[in-house]
C-alpha cells in the first residue's frame, strides 16, 4: 500500500468517525449546537483531503469523475459542503427554530455521504 493511499483511507476514515458523530450527535439531541458543527467542517475538511488523494492515485481525473463512486463521491461532498455552511448560517445567525429542525436534513445528507463511502471500500477491497 503506496503512502499516499494509506493518508487517503486515514482521511476518509476521520471523515467518517468525524461526521457521523456530528450528525449523530445533532439528531440525538434533536438540535444543533457550536460542537456539532464542528465535528461537521472536520468531516468535510477530511473528506475532500481524502477524495483529493484518492482522485490523484486514479487513472486520471477524467476517469475518477466518470464513474459512479466518483460521480456519488462529489455529490456528497457538495451536499457536506451546503450542510456545514447552513448549519454555521444557523448557528451565527442564532435561529432557533431552524436549528431544531436541522437534523433532518442532516441525517438525508449523512445516508447520501455513506454511499461513496461504501462503494469506495467494496472497490478498494476488489482491486
């Protein structure tokens, strides 16, 4: 296993540790607090390191792109990437209301992210 490799499962393994105990963490309570959301921007933070990684050690972009753990993969990260601003937005902006209704939205996004997750560990275990 190549060092490169080895750093992108480290990072996509902390992004999964660090944004299912933010979601989790959020739906339990049933309301988004300030350790939520950071547990969210390091998952996305972890996530995009590792997919780099990972995006760079395929058969060029085009090809990583192209297929559907790739297509699933920038798809999650998109929708992390909207998760975490709305809940800073929620959380700067200090709507209650909106902040007791988040976790909905959190768990769709969360069950979306495990996708590519999955998919990425059945081809690693593949090749």
């Amino acid at each position: 296993m190549s060092p490169t490799l080895i750093k992108a499962v480290v990072a996509i393994t902390l992004a999964l540790v660090f944004y299912t105990l933010g979601v989790w963490m959020e739906h339990k309570e049933k309301t988004l607090r300030p350790l939520h959301l950071v547990f969210f921007w390091l998952g996305f933070c972890a996530d995009s390191a590792g997919t780099g990684l990972m995006a760079g050690l395929s058969s060029g972009r085009e090809g990583f792109l192209a297929s559907l753990h790739g297509i699933t993969g920038i798809i999650a990260i998109v929708l992390m990437l909207v998760h975490a601003i709305w809940a800073t937005a929620v959380i700067v902006l200090k709507d209650r209301e909106s902040a007791k209704t988040f976790h909905r939205y959190s768990m769709a996004v969360w069950r979306i992210w495990l996708i590519p997750f999955v998919l990425g560990m059945v081809l690693g275990m593949i090749h």
